[in-house]
C-alpha cells in the first residue's frame, strides 16, 4: 500500500504527457506528471501541504466516485477501486507523506491535481494494472469527475478546519477549568494589584486567576459559534460556482455523502459564487484565533511578571521547573513554557495578517492565494491546540503561590490608604502616604499614630478581606 510515492532509483520510467509536453516519471510513482511538475515549480519553503487538508480532499474524492456511482456516471469496478485507495488516503498516515509544497500558484490547483493522481494510480493497482494505466482509471476524467479545485479546495478547506476547531476548543476548555481549579485554590490569598506595573488597591490572587478563566471562556465560545458558518459548502459549483457539468442530482447526492463520510452537518450554500470567490470565512476564524492568542499572551506575560525572580522579581507564584535555564548560571529555571506561548502569539498574529492579505487579494471569480490560507490557517489550529495543551499541563496546572511573598509586599505598601479616601478625602489621604514614606513608616501604624478615626473603625476599613469586593470597606 502506497509502498513508494515516488521510486527514484527504478530503472523503468513510463512517459505523461499534459498541455505543456512530455515528461519520464519512474513507473512506480503514484505521482503523475502535473504532481512532479509541482515538486519541481514550487519547491521553496519546506512544508509540505498540511495533511488534514489531503485527507478532507480524499473524503470529498471519495464522496464523487460514490455520487457518480449511483448517478450511472462511473462502473462499478472503477467505483470500488477508487474508494478503497480514497480510504487508503484517509485512514493511513500517507497524508503526511505527500511531498508538495503548501506555497503553490493556482488557487490549489496542484493539490487537487496531486491527489487525483495518487489516488487514480492506487486504484489502478488495486485492479492489477500498472500505474499511469490512464485510459482505465484517469485523475482527472474518473477521479476528478463532477469536481473543479475551485469547489473542492474550498470545501476541503472548511471540513479541515473544522476537524481541527473540536480538538483545540476542548483544550480551551481544559485550560479555562485548571483556570478555575486556581482561582478557587487561591480565594483566601490576599496581594496587591497592580496598574501601569505601580501599586495599585488589594486583589486575591484567585480573581486575577478568574478573569484569565473568564478571557478563555470567551475565545472558547467565539470559537464554538463560527462552526455554523464554516459548514456551508459550494461542492458542486465546479469552475465559478456556476455548476458547469454537474446536476442538481449530483449536488445533492455528493453533499449527503460527505456528511456521512465526515459526520459533519454541512449543507450547500444558496449562492455557491461567493463561497467560489470569497474567503472572508477563514479571516473570520483566523481573526478569533488571533484574539485567543492575545488572550494567551496576556495571560503568560502576567505569569512570567508574577513568577519572576526568584529573590529579584515579584515572586508571589511559583511556575514548576520544566528545565535548566542557562548554559553558564547554574540553578536558573527560567518560564520557558510561557516564553513559548509568547512567541505562539507573535506567529499566530502574523499569520492572521498574511490571510487577511490573501483573502484580500482574491479577484473577481477566485482567489488564486487560497493555498497559503490552508497552510497558516491549518497551522495556526494545530500548533495552538498543542501549545494550549503544553501550557495547561506543564506550567498551569502546577503553579504554587508564596503567600509569605505576597503578604509581605502587601504589607510594605500604600495600597491600603484608598480604603480611606471616602472618610478623610483624597487630599488628605494623599498627604498621609506622603509622610509616611518621608518618615520611613509602616502606613497602617502611622495613620493609627495620627488618631484620625477611631481604631475599632479603622480595623474594619482597613481590613484586607473588606478590600477584594464592592461595599466592605465601607463602616456604617
């Protein structure tokens, strides 16, 4: 099974030929002449086309075959043939061996073409004939039949990415539940907040953990609402989303098919033209991925602030140590898990803004820069998804708080002096920060020497708990 995609060193080679000429290609290769013509035209970048996008190209291959099948369009034989070496494509890992480019000209023409090859010289050697055996199986006349790239690249696009939003959303959703699990771990750890990185009124250290829950909640369900839109389809609309050279029938047929084939509730759009020439589905996707990664970003840029030190920074939590952090300081740890999360952001930002670029350059009937949205977006769903689930299960999940720490900056603060603002005003309030720190004095001592307000009312303003909620400070 799909044993040598390309044979280099066989001796015997069979010719193709296409509208440009001639070329030899080792028999044995299930590549074909417009595939190799590809290798050689767009070998640039070192990555291969994302395999979920094959495989969804191999779904909807197979979902033609079946429809053209039932409609009198294709015997049996063939039928049967081509939908083995289609399962062939899906269920192994040869998706991952595809060798082509992702960074190709022709809106994906060549990896429609690419797949309609492998998969039209699998089947021929499922029937005991010799690969490139055209006239019996042919990628474009059998395996192609009823399709355009311009119908099914887009299509495959959209089932790819939504094989990819399930997986990544339930590691969102993990990451909000340990986000919950500290947020109630730490109710009772009273710190400082902070504003412009200043002193800033008391907090637990649990609402600032629930606040980044809440963040991931969001994108959670930013995420789950855009399923609707990515499952509408123009599968059928061949060329210009017109539907040259298919049928009601076929369309209908073909979508039921993939639903079944992919357990995804897709249905036709009512205008198959503008799914054809119009990206703006996967700007939105890549927009809400962009808004998760600013959310991430936040929220280990504020873990990295909290955890540093350990004797020369903040210190108030503790990250767990992953790995040594330097080649010449020894006993450093370093928050690399957050670093790593910083940079997934950096990437994910940038890659947003090259598919926004792409879907804006489209003109009039296609938009022939479809394959580098594939690319960064089936990308930027994976790499998240793994990222998010390193995050999770390497550095949040295990995060220690130094109460000790965080009392003793609390402590050694002016925070508290707000609580008073509503009794003495702000001036005066002011003021007494001021002398306190002049006379190198402890502010809640200080304003006790003063015999402002009584002690016992005091004690209840200025008590930590009352701090962290609307309406405690406040003595009646």
């Amino acid at each position: 099974m799909f044993k040598n995609l390309n044979q280099k060193n066989n001796d015997s080679i069979r010719v193709e030929k296409d509208s440009i000429g001639k070329k030899e290609i080792a028999a044995d290769s299930y590549y074909g002449i417009n595939t190799i013509r590809a290798q050689e035209n767009f070998n640039i970048s070192r990555q291969n086309i994302h395999p979920e996008l094959v495989k969804a190209i191999s779904m909807i291959k197979k979902a033609a075959a079946l429809s053209n099948f039932e409609l009198g369009l294709l015997d049996e034989i063939k039928k049967n043939a081509i939908l083995e070496a289609c399962d062939e494509m899906i269920d192994s890992n040869l998706a991952e061996k595809l060798e082509l480019d992702a960074f190709q000209g022709g809106a994906g023409t060549s990896t429609n073409m690419m797949v309609n090859e492998v998969i039209a010289n699998r089947a021929l050697e499922i029937m005991g004939m010799q690969k490139g055996d055209y006239d019996i199986i042919h990628p474009n006349d059998d395996v192609n039949k009823g399709q355009s790239t311009n119908d099914v690249y887009p299509t495959a696009l959209r089932i790819a990415v939504l094989k990819l939003l399930g997986p990544l959303t339930k590691s969102i959703a993990k990451l909000q539940e340990v986000l919950q699990v500290k947020e109630e771990e730490f109710s009772s750890i009273i710190k400082l907040g902070r504003t412009q990185l200043q002193d800033a009124v008391p907090i637990t250290l649990g609402q600032e953990f629930s606040a980044y829950a809440e963040a991931v909640n969001r994108d959670r369900w930013r995420l789950y609402k855009i399923t609707d839109r990515l499952k509408k389809i123009n599968l059928g609309g061949t060329a210009i989303g017109t539907g040259l050279n298919t049928s009601h029938s076929y369309i209908f047929k073909i979508a039921k098919h993939l639903r079944n084939f992919t357990s995804l509730s897709l249905s036709h759009s009512e205008n198959m033209i503008d799914i054809t020439q119009n990206m703006d589905i996967f700007v939105e996707v890549s927009g809400l991925l962009k808004a998760a990664s600013v959310n991430l970003n936040k929220i280990a840029s504020d873990l990295r602030l909290l955890a540093s030190g350990p004797t020369g920074g903040i210190g108030e939590i503790k990250l767990p140590a992953v790995q040594a952090g330097s080649s010449i300081m020894p006993g450093k740890v370093n928050p690399v898990i957050c670093e790593m999360i910083n940079q997934l952001s950096i990437e994910i930002i940038c890659s947003d803004q090259a598919i926004t670029m792409a879907a804006r350059d489209g003109q009039l009937e296609l938009n022939a820069f479809s394959p580098i949205i594939a690319q960064k977006l089936l990308n930027m769903l994976e790499m998240m998804k793994k990222a998010i689930d390193k995050f999770n299960n390497k550095c949040v999940k295990d995060i220690e708080v130094n109460s000790d720490k965080c009392k003793q900056i609390l402590d050694n603060s002016l925070a508290i002096i707000t609580s008073l603002v509503p009794y003495i005003g702000y001036e005066q309030a002011s003021d007494l920060a001021k002398e306190a720190v002049n006379q190198d004095k402890k502010l809640i001592d200080f304003i006790k020497e003063k015999d402002i307000i009584s002690n016992s009312k005091l004690d209840k303003i200025l008590k930590l708990e009352n701090m962290t909620s609307p309406g405690n400070n406040l003595s009646e």
